[in-house]
C-alpha cells in the first residue's frame, strides 16, 4: 500500500482576475496606453524621427513650431539655437529617459527586495542591520548626494543610472520587508519548510511569486521619480552631457530663449509631465487593482 502523496497548501490567489481588473481600470489603461506609445517611439526612433537629432543648421536657428507665427511644416515643433530639428531630438529623448526609469528600477530593484527579504524572513540581528542601513540611506538626501557623486565621477548615462540606483533602494527594501512579514508565518510557507524546501528555493518558488505585485506598484513609482531625479540632474548641467537629447537637458538649454521663445522649455517640460503622469497612474491602477476589497 503506498503513501499518499504530500502536497503543499495553495499560497491565497491574490492575483486572481487581477489582468481583468488592471484592464478594466481606465486609470491604468489610460496610464498604460500613454506609456506604451511613448515607448513604441522610443524604440522605433530612426524610423519616425524626420532628421537626425545632432545634425544642426545654423541657417534655421529657433524656428518656430507649427501652431506660432513662422512656423514651418518641415520642423513641426521648431528647431533650437543650434537649429536642430526639435521633434527628432524629443523622440529620442524618450530613449534616454524610458532607458534611465527602466535600468534604475532594476538596480535599486534588485537591491531593495533583496535586503527587504532578507530583513523580513529571518528578522533577528538580520533585520537590525537592515534596517540600520535603510535608515541611513534615508537621511541622505538623494538629489545632494547624486549632484555630489556626479560632479566628481562626471556626467554620463551610465553614471547616472549607478548613482540613482545606488540611492533608491530604500522603498523597495520597506515595503518588502513589511510583506514577508506579513506571510512568513503562513500555512504555505510552513508547509514548505516542514518538506525540506531549502532557503533559496523556498524564498524563490513560495515568498517571491506571493510579493511580486507589491514590487511591480513600487517600480512604477519609483521609474517615474528617477526621470523626474535624471532631469534635474541634466537640468543643473551634472547628467547627460551634450549634445545627446535628454528632455531635462533640452530645458536647460532652452532657459536662455525663456523670454521669447518659451516653446523650448515648454515642450520638452510637457514631455516629462507626460511620462510621469503616464507612469504615475499606472501605478494608482495597479494598486487598486490589488486592493483587498477588489480582489476576487
């Protein structure tokens, strides 16, 4: 006569219908439709961009866009001081700043949750540390200490994406923490355990998949305030350098025709607003979307 065999408790279906409720939120399907153009422009750039975004045209310097007296349908939104076609270098600004949200939420990503599940499953002197760590992080302010590192290392994509990585970890390490918490203690959990499941696999096939939804709302909010950190930084002059098309560094450059053809600054400055936002409620649709009281 043979055993039965062992079978582990179901971990709760706290994703069930949760695609059918995302979709049926026009928060993030609005969110979601605006990001996702703006992501198919950025990757398919050389083929919507009219010019290149470097070359310059001295002879057609601040040309006005289309919807202001001179403007001209060969350069829709005008061109700059140095008469570089305004349209192009937005459509490829998007590539820097989709790529900067993007590789800044993997890195502070993958730093956060780690210490989060760290802190959170084995807590004890663990947990002390951990949190020792996140509330120093936290008294640093992240702007400072990115203008401080950047002047030193030099402005470039890269470093910007290291330093903002480096600098917003600590909410993903908070929230996370607080979720396994909240199920270490679980049936499921303790069923594992009680099989032999080892550390590794046991934080990898039960925690993990159970807290996956809480870390995709924090990437979101987090991707848009590390576009909204690379702008600043452009702006000061201490992100990506010249003459690569970053839409902070467009508004710093359009700062010294503020007074007669604001256009320059508006533009690039609506286009941040835009992603953010897109981003921002993306975000809100995912955490309603996971709200208790809407799951099925």
């Amino acid at each position: 006569m043979t055993s039965p065999e062992l079978v582990l408790p179901k971990a709760p279906a706290t994703r069930k219908g949760f695609v059918a409720r995302a979709l049926g939120n026009p928060v993030f399907l609005c969110g979601a439709i605006v990001l996702g153009l703006i992501l198919l422009m950025a990757v398919f750039a050389p083929l919507i961009a009219p010019y290149d975004p470097l070359a310059q045209d001295m002879l057609n310097r601040t040309v006005s866009p289309i919807w202001l007296d001179g403007g001209d349908w060969a350069h829709p939104l005008g061109t700059d001081g140095l008469g570089r076609d305004y349209l192009s270098r937005i459509i490829y600004g998007a590539r820097i700043s989709l790529l900067i949200g993007v590789f800044t939420v993997i890195t502070s990503g993958i730093i956060g949750t780690l210490m989060g599940v760290l802190a959170g499953y084995f807590g004890g002197r663990i947990d002390l540390v951990i949190n020792f760590l996140i509330m120093t992080r936290l008294t640093l302010p992240v702007i400072m200490v990115a203008l401080a590192v950047v002047a030193i290392f030099g402005g470039s994509l890269t470093v910007v994406v290291l330093v903002l990585g480096l600098l917003l970890w600590d909410r993903f390490a908070v929230v996370m923490r607080s979720a396994v918490m909240q199920i270490r203690n679980q049936e499921y959990i303790q069923a594992a355990q009680s099989m032999g499941y080892s550390t590794p696999k046991l934080l990898v096939k039960e925690l993990l998949p159970n807290i996956f939804d809480r870390l995709a709302v924090i990437a979101t909010f987090e991707m848009a305030h590390a576009i909204l950190l690379e702008a600043s930084l452009s702006f000061l002059g201490l992100g990506v350098q010249p003459p690569t098309p970053s839409w902070g560094l467009m508004v710093a450059e359009g700062r010294q025709y503020l007074l007669f053809d604001s256009w320059l600054i508006l533009i690039p400055g609506a286009a941040i607003c835009v992603l953010v936002l897109a981003i921002n409620m993306m975000g809100d649709g995912l955490r309603d979307a996971l709200a208790p009281e809407n799951r099925n």
